[in-house]
C-alpha cells in the first residue's frame, strides 16, 4: 500500500507500456525539476503533448503568504488541499496569480484518462510537493524521562512502543478495523496519524490509542528494568501541511506532517505527566445511524467512541481476553450536583494557553480490572503545577488567553525548522 492508501502494484499491472513509460519519463523529468527539494510542485494539468505543471522554490509560499494579506493564505490552502488536478483555465488562472509560468513537461503520448494513470500522476505530484489537510486526527505518545536513560534503554523502549503501534494494528485488522497508520519520531516518541480521512478514520485512530495504551501498560507490568516506557499521550483533531523528505536524491515515501495540530499536541503533552491521555478541545463530524453526519465537540466525539467499544471486546491483550471496555472524559458535580465535563487550561512556557480533557479507561481483562490513564484523584494533585482544572462553562474565552491560529508563513517556518533537525539527526523517521 502507498501513502494514499491505493494498491500501486495492482494499478502498475492495469496500465499499458506507454502509458508506463509516460510515468517513468514524468519521474525523471520532476525528479530534475525538483532540485533535491530546491522546487515544489503546486499542481498539474494534463496536456495533448504531456504536462503542464506549476512549480516555485520551497520558500515562494512562505513568502507570498506574509503580511496581512490573508486572502493569499487561504488561496494557496486551497490549492495545495485535495487534488492537485486542475483545468487548463484554472492553471493558467492560479500561474497569472501567483506571477509564475507554467512549465511543460512533454511525454512521448497523451495521458490516459484510466483511473490508475491519474492516481500514480497524483500521487507523484504530491511527493514533490506541499500538501495541506484541513481537519485530521493525530495522535502524540512520548516517553516520559527518555533523556534520563541510558542509549540501550532508550532504544528497547522505542522498539517497545512501536510494538505496541503492531499489536494495535493487528489487533484491530483482526476484528474487520483496517487502519493505514503512519508515524515520526520526535526523538522520544511517535506522531501517529490514520492516511484515511474523515469520520470513521477518525474514531479507527482513537480505538488504536486505547490499544496502545493498554498494551503498553499491561507489557509494562510484566516487564522488568527500563525496557517498557511509561507514556503520556495526547490526541487531537486540526490541520496540518504534509511533505516528503528526500531519500537520497529522491524524495521518500513516508511524509511528515506539521502545522496547528502538530503544534497544540506537543504543548498539551508538555504538560502531561506520567500515563496521562489527554484529548484536546476540537469540533470533528462523526456518522451516527439515527442522525447521519453531524459535527460535534470533543466530548460527543468521546462519547460516541465509547459507545462503540463494545466492537473492541474479545481482543487479546498478552494472552488474555478483553471483556470489556469503556472510557469518558474527568467529569465534576457542580453545585446543583449535576456533572459536568472538566476542562483543563494549559499553558505552555510562552504564556499561551489551550483547553485539553483527561481520559480515563477502564478494561476487564478476564475479570481483572485495569484502569488506564489519570482518575480524578490523580488528576488533582498532578495537573496542580501544570494546568488548572476548570469546569465546562458557556462562557466565551478571551482571546488574549488563547493562541491565535498559526499563519501559513510560521507553518513554512516549521516546515524549514523539521527538516534542518532532520539533517541534524535531531528528528529522525523510522
């Protein structure tokens, strides 16, 4: 399977030599224009004699986003969103306003129309490019104390947690639940995110967090020394920019994402303290049977993956049965005893601040009980020098107290930053 998740072996096998050899020949010719990620391809149109393609260097959108210009923003969001297909008005439309010439890349014939050409022409635009997702789900696990362990150590708990990430993959496969995740490494810990988009590849990510979580917990209980991690871990709903990083002369087949969610994820997890789950404040659709597709908040989101766990039970967890399982979000009883959901306000080391919700998880393990992430209890006396609990209200935050949305030029900013540390060796992708 490739990053979009389509069968590339099987769509080579339907295509005809010609049509191939255009593939190879368009390769090539990108591969050159691309300059070892000097240049970036916005879009494509399909032309009677080949290709045309919109292409600038890798700092042309960071630079036309600048200013207070925010039309230009949102244009280039667009633009990189989705397919990067376009008419041949369009593309002469999107080159007048950016003030960059189209450039022609000639094939020895026309492209097919065949589905599986237009999906390999796409998927190679995008790995010589920038993409952005506007509303994903992705997950932050990260080991707790990482640097205090010794390099064997530290190596044993990564390929622990990355054996978790296996046995919640094969564990969901087993009961019909196919999730085409992908991961980096921060150093001491994962980004994970589901390829698939919307509703359903959403919920699939939260029920591979649980599993994780409880795999990690039970293989930490069975484990001696400093070979299983303890982890604090966070899951959030945003937009994000994704690229490929050069291989070689190539560029990769695994990308790299950042951008809001990316960002408010390592400040929550920050924060976070041992075994903490933390799920951020987000609106995201999910498909209910009696109501269709609705957007709600995050404690609907939880409360709608909750109620269907019950898909979950029968699963193993180290050779034992999981019965059952049921989360919820940390709730309070107010003053007309009536619960509510409590909110954390985070603050990072700059001042700003973010809504989060605890996570708890309670599993039957043939009978055993396991309780997974921070009860309330817990909760109080943890969070006291790191985030204050403060209850659901209606009450409109100020907007001093929250972090604007990051523009599209600090985004790029980031993009430059993660891959001069992937260089470095700081990042690395696994």
């Amino acid at each position: 399977m490739d990053e979009k998740g389509s069968n590339t072996h099987t769509d080579a096998a339907a295509m005809s030599i010609v049509q191939r050899g255009n593939l190879k020949t368009l390769e090539q010719t990108l591969r050159k224009q691309w300059r070892l990620g000097q240049n970036i391809v916005l879009c494509w149109s399909a032309d009677e004699r080949g290709l045309l393609v919109v292409m600038v260097p890798h700092y042309f959108l960071g630079n036309y986003c600048a200013g207070d210009n925010h039309d230009n923003e949102e244009f280039v969001r667009e633009l990189i969103s989705g397919s990067r297909r376009r008419s041949r008005d369009d593309m002469f439309a999107i080159s007048k306003r950016l003030e960059v010439a189209p450039t022609f890349i000639k094939l020895s014939s026309p492209l097919s129309d065949e589905a599986a050409v237009l999906n390999a022409v796409e998927q190679m635009i995008c790995r010589y490019g920038v993409s952005y997702v506007d509303s994903r789900a992705v997950l932050l696990f990260d080991i707790v104390e990482f640097s205090l362990f010794t390099p064997f150590e530290q190596a044993s708990q990564l390929n622990s947690l990355s054996y978790s990430f296996n046995s919640a993959y094969n564990k969901l496969a087993s009961i019909g639940i196919d999730i085409d995740f992908a991961r980096t490494t921060t150093g001491d810990g994962y980004y994970v995110w589901n390829k698939s988009l919307g509703p359903e590849a959403n919920r699939d990510l939260f029920y591979f967090m649980l599993l994780v979580v409880a795999d990690n917990a039970v293989a930490r209980a069975a484990s001696k020394g400093n070979t299983v991690p303890r982890i604090r871990t966070a899951y959030h709903v945003g937009g994000h920019y994704e690229l490929y990083q050069a291989a070689g002369v190539n560029p990769s087949v695994f990308s790299y994402i950042v951008g809001d969610v990316t960002i408010e994820l390592a400040r929550m997890v920050d924060t976070a303290v041992a075994e903490q789950i933390l799920v951020g404040e987000f609106d995201t659709s999910i498909v209910d049977s009696n109501l269709g597709s609705q957007k709600v908040p995050a404690p609907a989101f939880v409360s709608a993956c909750n109620r269907g766990l019950a898909a979950l039970a029968g699963v193993q967890l180290s050779g034992k049965r999981l019965n059952a399982m049921r989360c919820q979000l940390t709730e309070y009883l107010d003053c007309d005893a009536t619960r509510q959901i409590f909110r954390l306000l985070i603050t990072d080391k700059h001042g700003l601040s973010r809504y989060a919700h605890n996570l708890q998880v309670s599993l039957d393990l043939e009978g055993r009980r396991l309780e997974l992430g921070l009860e309330q209890a817990r909760l109080n006396s943890a969070m006291t020098d790191t985030a204050a609990p403060e209850p659901r209200q209606e009450a409109v935050v100020p907007d001093s107290a929250l972090e604007p949305a990051a523009s599209a030029e600090e985004l790029f900013d980031d993009l430059a930053q993660l891959l001069a540390r992937r260089r470095q060796g700081g990042v690395g992708e696994e």
